[in-house]
C-alpha cells in the first residue's frame, strides 16, 4: 500500500502545478483573444496597419495557445484519472472500497442465486472489489464469468498465465486501468458497442440510387447558382434548389440514419478505443492469452487504422452540433448521405472484425481485473484438474474481502461425499463457507486465491444460503430452500462434478422434522462425485453416511471466553462441536 500512497502524493503534487499552469494558460488564452479580437476590429475599421498586424499576430497566438491549453487539459484530465486508480489500490486495503460505484448490482438476475449467497456481485462483493473496467462490454464480460465460471482446464491454465503477466506488468496494467477512468466518465458511462456491432453484422446499406442523388442535387444546386451569377436566370431558383434539396435530407434522413445513429452512440468512447488498442499493440506479451489479443488488434485486420479513420467519419458527422452549418451544409451537399455511404464502406472493410476488436478489449479488462488480487492480497496460483473423487486441498485460505489485517486463515481438505461443520452462533461457519467458494470461483476463472496454496477439482457450484421467502408468490422460506436443494437433487442426476455449500440447513422448520429431512437430502447430495458441505446445529448429523459408505467428515467452530466476554478465534477444527453460546449473545445482547 506505501507505494501507492507515495505515487498519489506525487501524482496529487503534480495535479496542483497542472492546474495552476491550465489556469495561467487559460487567462492568457482570453487576454490573446481580446487581443486578436481588437487588432483586427480597429485595424480594418480605421486601416491602421498597427493594429491589424497586432490582431493578425494576436490570433495566431491564440490559436497556438488553444492547442496548448487543450493538451494540458487532456494531460490534466489523465493525471486525475490516474490518481483515481491509486486511491482505489489505498482502499482496498482497508474497508473503504465498498464505497466503490461500480458494484455489478445491475447485472443479478433472480436466477444468480449462487452470486448472492457467496457475495460474487453486488454491494460489498468481490466484484466491487476487483473491477477495473472502463468499458459496458468489459464490466459485463466481468459479470459474466464471475456467475458462470465455466472455462475448460486448458482455457484456465491461459488465464492464469495471462492474469499473473498482467500483474508483473504493473506500469501497463496502471495504464490501462487509467484510461478505464478515463472512459468510464459522464455519458460515455452507460454506451455499449452492442448498437454498433449489429450494424456491423447487418446486410443493411444505403440504396444505391442515393449514391447517385448525393451528387446530382448538388450539382444541379451548383449550376442554377452559376447561371444566376451569368444573368441566365434568377438567382432565386438555386435558392429553390437549395432548400428542396434540404427537405429531402429531412425527409430520407431515416435512411442514413440507419447508417450513422450507431456509429454516433459508439463515437463517444472511439478515442478511449484508439488509446487501449495503441497500449496493446504496443506491448509485448509471453502469455499466449495476451499474444492472441494483441494478434487480434495488430494482425492484417488493422483495427486501429481503421478505428482511427471511424473517428474521422465520427467527427465529420459531429458538425450536427452545430446546427446552422449542418443545415448548409445538407442543403449543398447532401452532407449525411455522404458521411452514410462512407459508413457504409468502412463497414464493408472491417465490419466484420469490429466484434472481435470489441470483445479482446473487455477480455484485456476482466483479466486486469483479476490481477488486481494479486496486487492487494497475498495469493497463490491454484491447481484445477479433474478426478474420479472430487478433491479441494489448500492451506492458510482467506476470505479475499476481508481486510489483510483482519481475515482469519483457514486449511481445507475436503473429498467428495458429506462434510458436516457445527459450531456455536457467530463463531465462523458461514464465513468458512463463502471463503471455499469464493475461492474456487477465483480458481475456476482462471485467477489467484488468496491461500498460500491450492489444488481443487473442478466442480459445478451450487449454495443455499441468504434464503429468503417470497410473500407476492406463496413462497415461505422453508419452501424456498426446498426449491434451492431440489435444483441440486436435479442437476445431480447428471453425473457431473459439483459443490453443495448449505448454511444451516432447513432452519426453517422443526428440529424433527429438519434431522429426518437433512438426513436425506445429505445422503443424496454426497458422493464420489458430488461435494457436500453442511453447516448446523444440529449434532445428530455428524453420524451421517454418504450414499457410497463413507462417514460424514467433522469439523467444527467454537467460542472461548475471558472472563464473562465472549471471544472466537474463527479457525475450523476437527470433529463436532461440545459447546454453545446462545444463553451468551442474549446476555451481551442485555435479554437475559
């Protein structure tokens, strides 16, 4: 953390002489202008020469300190963007990035069940945590791969050869996250390139009879103009020519719209494009991952040449802002048709290829985002194979969002078949919970976990855990969890690998009826192929047998005391718990 507060006192050092400068340039700027502006008025009005070199040299200068003021500007706006990335680096050290926007709420459905329960996405969740993402696509793309972990062996192995490079390569990654500042700003927030890529797909052009028209109006516009300087005819039928030549831009402005309207909502964010692609094709990789991305950004595809020559047709089209001159404009020339058909080429030249182009940046930012652990935590490199017994081994696990000086480190070493943890009220059941799968979640990614070492089986994850009931629809909680392990029973029967993570299993009904019930549901649940951890209370579990023999594994959480204060040191012990805590919490709570 001191490297990258030493780097923001800097970097906020540098930001105040920036200002200062933009402002002293700022006011210098004006003082030219009114310069410029007086030189050239008086000079012309009185023919004094004096004055009109004064303004002629006065504007020049204004122009110069234009470009000035507008690079310091951008570099301002850079330097800020940078200092954000090290405050966000300081905050995860502690409790303070929950404070963070960007926390992915809006992309849990009700379906992500698994999402919630292990706080994957959402307030306080490893998304908020890790994301870098500047772009729509690369925070979904992030989204997407944190609810479905669903990578081959092969495709792990490469993300995590490309997660660790990017991590290594600390000044490209810090880049790269700050022009994700960058573009993540104002309207460019909430634009995705989706609009854009269908065009790109589409078969639609412009017909080719307006190829044609965008020429001959205004040759025609051109001509009565001409014959009307030569006396032939009245001036006023180019007048005439101009003004139906802008209706009908009016009126087929669907038409090009087509077009360009798509090309408009992704012209917000082509400059921050240009500059991702510039960075990576400028750097070299040693991961195949990030070799493949730069292939796609560097090879004959040519895709920062042609974005470059998009943000030429962007800009030209950007003269809507101005209203008056876009109307001349469309009435002379048939402006937009002109700026459509272009579309319309650089669409046929690289159309094809912009999905991919789109698709390798949001892959760069997810990667990114994962290396982000690797930066605040101490973490290892998980081993993730496949085994006829499903198999989770690792040493010293934490929780990734807990602070580094809180967490509690845990070993796991768990098989397939039934775990059961009991454990006294708030001693850590729950948390070891979510901690293993979390973990495996980073493992099935292709990312760091944060234990000094692992070695996990790869399975389907499954959890029941924030259950909760749903008045609107009849659903009582109870039921709601019978729903949730139903879905396990189901997916069981295909004989694939999974994990049952059940945080106090069926607490919704009575302790008779729970043991009878838990019983079966456990002895389904577990076996060879299928991993299953249940937290509870109750100890008649712990006697349980899997469906192929095996005795329910043990562990256990417990409370100790000094004096009359209630202590726990979260760390998970072999066998059942002996004790309870209820009569204590009810006691510190002042309800005994």
């Amino acid at each position: 953390m001191e490297k990258y507060q030493q780097s923001l006192n800097m970097i906020t050092e540098e930001i105040k002489q920036l200002e200062e400068k933009y402002s002293t340039y700022g006011t210098i700027r004006f003082i030219m202008f009114l310069v410029a502006a007086s030189g050239l008025i008086v000079g012309f009005y009185d023919s004094n020469l004096l004055f009109l070199a004064a303004g002629i040299l006065g504007t020049a200068v204004f122009v110069v300190l234009v470009f000035v003021h507008g690079r310091l500007s951008e570099k301002l706006e850079y330097i800020k963007a940078r200092s954000v990335v090290y405050e966000r680096y300081i905050k995860r050290y502690g409790e303070t990035w929950k404070q963070f926007e960007e926390d992915g709420s809006s992309y849990l459905t009700d379906e992500d069940l698994v999402a919630r329960d292990m706080d994957l996405l959402g307030r306080d969740s490893l998304y908020q945590f890790i994301c870098v993402a500047g772009t729509e696509d690369g925070r979904r793309r992030l989204a997407v791969s944190l609810k479905s972990p669903e990578f081959t062996i092969d495709e792990i192995n490469k993300r995590q050869q490309a997660v660790m490079e990017l991590y290594e390569k600390e000044e490209f990654s810090l880049d790269f996250e700050t022009l994700g500042v960058k573009a993540n700003t104002g309207r460019k927030k909430k634009v995705t390139a989706d609009e854009f890529v269908n065009y790109c797909k589409s078969d639609d052009e412009i017909p080719v009879v307006f190829n044609v028209l965008r020429f001959l109006f205004p040759i025609v516009t051109v001509c009565l103009f001409i014959l009307g300087i030569m006396g032939k005819i009245n001036l006023a039928y180019s007048l005439i020519s101009f003004f139906v030549v802008l209706l009908f831009s009016w009126i087929t402005s669907g038409v090009v719209g087509k077009a360009v309207m798509p090309m408009i909502s992704f012209g917000y964010v082509i400059e921050d494009y240009i500059n991702m692609f510039e960075l990576i094709s400028k750097e070299e990789f040693d991961s195949p991952l990030m070799n493949d991305i730069k292939d796609i950004m560097s090879k004959d595809s040519g895709a920062l040449s042609a974005i470059k020559k998009l943000k030429t047709i962007s800009a030209a089209f950007n003269i809507r802002y101005n209203p008056i001159v876009h109307q001349v404009l469309c009435g002379l020339t048939m402006w937009d048709f002109h700026l459509g058909i272009m579309m319309d080429r650089w669409k046929r030249a690289y159309g094809s290829n912009v999905e991919n182009w789109i698709s390798a940046i949001a892959n760069v930012e997810e990667l990114l985002s994962y290396a982000v652990l690797a930066r605040t935590r101490d973490v290892s490199l998980p081993k993730v194979g496949v085994n006829k017994r499903v198999h989770v081994k690792c040493n010293h696990m934490r929780h990734p969002l807990i602070a580094p000086d809180k967490v509690v480190a845990n070993d796991a070493d768990f098989y397939g078949g039934a775990t059961v943890i009991t454990g006294s009220n708030m001693s850590g059941k729950t948390t070891f919970l979510r901690t293993l799968g979390i973990n495996l979640v980073l493992a099935y990614v292709g990312a760091p976990v944060c234990a000094e070492n692992m070695k996990a089986d790869y399975m389907k994850i499954f959890t029941s855990m924030r259950v909760t009931d749903d008045v609107s629809n009849g659903i009582s909680t109870f039921y709601a969890e019978i729903l949730r392990i139903k879905t396990m029973v189901e997916y069981k029967k295909q004989a694939k690998p999974m994990l049952c993570l059940i945080d106090e299993i069926f607490k919704g009904t009575n302790s008779a009826d729970r043991i009878v019930g838990a019983s079966q549901v456990i002895r389904k649940l577990s076996d060879d192929n299928s991993m299953t951890l249940v937290s509870t209370h109750d100890f008649e579990l712990c006697d349980l047998k899997d469906n192929t023999g095996h005795a329910a594994a043990n562990y256990h959480f417990e409370e100790y005391y000094e004096g009359d204060q209630l202590k726990f040191d979260y760390k998970k012990k072999k066998g059942r718990c002996t004790t309870t805590n209820a009569m204590a919490i009810l006691h510190m709570a002042g309800l005994d």
